[in-house]
C-alpha cells in the first residue's frame, strides 16, 4: 500500500513535470512559427522584385540573340504598336457604332470561357 501511496504522491509530480516540458516546447514551437512568419513575409515582399529583375535579364537576353542572328527587336516594337494602335482604333469604332453586338460578342466569349474553365 505504501508503494501505491508513492506512486500516486509521484504521479503530480511527473505530471507538473511532463506538463512543464510540453509548455517550454509549445513556447519555443511558437517562437520559431513567429520568427519563419516574419522571414517569410520579408522574402514574399522582396518576391516581385527579384521576379521583375530577372525578368528584364530574360528580355536582355532574348533580344541579344536576336540581334546576333540579325532581328532587330526595336523594328518589332514598333511593329507591335502600330498594330496594336490599330486594333484599338477598330475596337473602339465598333464598340461605338455597334454597342449591342460588342456587348453581346463579350457576353459569349465570357460563357465559352467561364465553360472552358470550369473543366
């Protein structure tokens, strides 16, 4: 009886213990979730940064070798503008002269890509 006694005086004793132990852990699991929080909040607004930076090194790059194979990349430019100019000005005349059948147009081309998502 008295090693029963023993066991059960030792048991709140181990408990406090266990519990201790946990508590010191859960503060220290805590400590280290705070810290990877905060380094990862410092990396994800550095993020768009180095994206763009080696994006420009990409666009360097490419256009480099394209002049070395004797494609001007300037030339295309002003290419792209003049067209995209062009489109613009058709766009915005039919959406001008023709405002039901633009709106009807975007409303299709929404459905067929809101089906086209969805998959």
């Amino acid at each position: 009886m008295s090693r029963a006694v023993a066991d059960h005086d030792s048991t709140p004793d181990s408990v406090k213990e266990t519990a201790g132990r946990v508590a010191g852990m859960a503060r220290n699991g805590a400590s280290d979730a705070v810290d990877a929080i905060g380094g990862s909040g410092r990396k994800a607004s550095a993020a768009p940064e180095v994206a763009a930076d080696r994006a420009a090194e990409i666009a360097e790059d490419l256009s480099a070798r394209l002049k070395a194979v004797g494609i001007d990349t300037d030339v295309m430019v002003a290419a792209a503008k003049d067209r995209a100019s062009g489109f613009e000005t058709v766009v915005r005349d039919e959406m001008q002269g023709h405002p039901l059948r633009t709106l009807g147009l975007a409303a299709a081309a929404g459905l067929v890509l809101g089906l086209l998502s969805s998959r």
